[in-house]
C-alpha cells in the first residue's frame, strides 16, 4: 500500500522547479499534485497538505486539517506537529477562534498576536499558554457536498506574534482552492469506493438466499430488507454478518 511521502520528500518536490529558472506558485501546486499521487486515502492526503502549508504559505511553524458538519463539531484529522492539536482542540472547547470562523464565516480568519487579541479573548488566551504566538485559517470548501453543512479548515500556527502577512493571505487563499479540490476528490472516491463494497456484499447475501431458498433475486432481496428493519440493522451490516457466517 502507497503511503504519503516524508517531509524530506515533500520539500524536495515541491521545492524542485519543473522547468529551470525561478520557482513560481503555479509550479509549487504542480509539484503538489504531482506529490498528492503518493496519499491513497483521506488521512494521507490531508496530511500531504498540513506538512506542505508549512513549505509553502509565508510564516507557517506548525498547520493541521480540520473538517466540520454543521452541529456536529470539528475534527481535526491531519497535523504537522503536536501544537496543532492542542489549539484546535482549544477552539473546539472554548467554540470560538480563527479555525471556526474561517470554517463557517470567512474564507480567512487571521489572530495577530494572541497576546493582545480581543477577536476570540477565551481562546486567544489557552492559545496563548499553549505558546501559539499567531494564527491564519484558511477555509476548505469541499465541492462533492452541496447542503452547505460540510466544511474544512487549513489550520496555520506560529510561535510568533505577527508573522502572517498579505503573502501568506495571497497565497494561503490559492493554497486552500488546490487543498479544497485534492481532500475533496479523495473523500468522494473513499465514498465510492465504500458503496461499491457495500454493493457487494449485498450483492453476496442476496446470492446465498437464493441458492439456499430457492427465491428469485427480488424476494431475496425482500427478505433482506424485511430482516433489516424487524432488527433495526442496516442492510449492509446484516448482509456482512450474513455472508461472515458462511466463511470457512
């Protein structure tokens, strides 16, 4: 199984001009996809792009990916470094901070100095104390869900107060739009992969009814549903259970 490449790795791709002469931001996101072929699922290409918003976005230490629904909560599920966490565990805490507003509110959300901070004063100050200086979070719109209760954040942390500037809102924006579409495209394709299986299986369950009853493939599958709902039990997971006994 591909696994997501090191650090080592990723600065030397993205840091590697396709063509001779300056290193150019459109060059940096090809080397980005070009690296993104190595992460096989959600996680791993989350992680890709926690580790090179450090590379890439003027004044970042320390970044994480973090996705929210609506009422649900946010999760973070990429980091690069241990601060990362602990911060955004703290604005989940306290609900309020940079990573919420950018995730619900504004495509940029960005705390200057967490020391004299007024915008998110509970946070600012656990932030503070977890010696986080600045912060920039840049919001993931993730295009496969269209209710508008599914969305992202880029996390961006530095030590130092005052370190993100207008490059790093300039670039971060044209960082998250490719960030936005690489953990959006691998979720939908886990998402298929995962019905495609779940076909599957189903597809097994229904198939041993048959042989073993003598059913058509419509009253098999009535069955199924039948059992599912007496038993409170999505069709997939009955059908697994269905099919596990029959394994020697």
């Amino acid at each position: 199984m591909d696994t997501e490449p090191s650090r080592a790795t990723l600065e030397a791709t993205l840091l590697t001009p396709v063509d001779p002469g300056q290193l150019t931001m459109a060059q940096q996101m090809a080397n980005l996809a070009e690296a993104m072929t190595a992460g096989n699922d959600l996680i791993g290409t989350a992680q890709i792009f926690a580790e090179a918003a450090t590379i890439v976005i003027p004044g970042v230490e320390e970044a994480s990916v973090s996705l929210a629904r609506r009422g649900v909560g946010i999760d973070t599920i990429a980091s690069c470094g241990s601060l990362p966490r602990q911060a955004d565990m703290a604005q989940v805490d306290t609900g309020q901070g940079p990573c919420i507003e950018a995730a619900w509110e504004q495509r940029i959300a960005r705390l200057e100095d967490t020391a004299t901070d007024r915008g998110w004063p509970i946070f600012s100050e656990r932030a503070r104390r977890l010696g986080v200086g600045s912060m920039l979070s840049l919001q993931l719109s993730l295009p496969h869900e269209n209710n508008g209760d599914r969305i992202g954040a880029i996390n961006c942390y530095s030590r130092t107060p005052h370190s993100f500037g207008r490059d790093s809102e300039t670039i971060g924006l044209f960082f998250a739009v490719h960030a936005s579409v690489g953990i959006g495209t691998t979720e939908r394709e886990e998402h298929l992969r995962a019905a495609l299986q779940s076909r599957d299986v189903i597809g097994q369950a229904k198939g041993m009814i048959m042989a073993s009853q003598g059913m058509s493939s419509e009253a098999a599958f009535a069955v199924m549903v039948r059992q599912a709902r007496d038993t409170n039990t999505r069709m997939h997971d009955l059908a697994t259970r269905l099919v596990g006994r029959q394994q020697p």
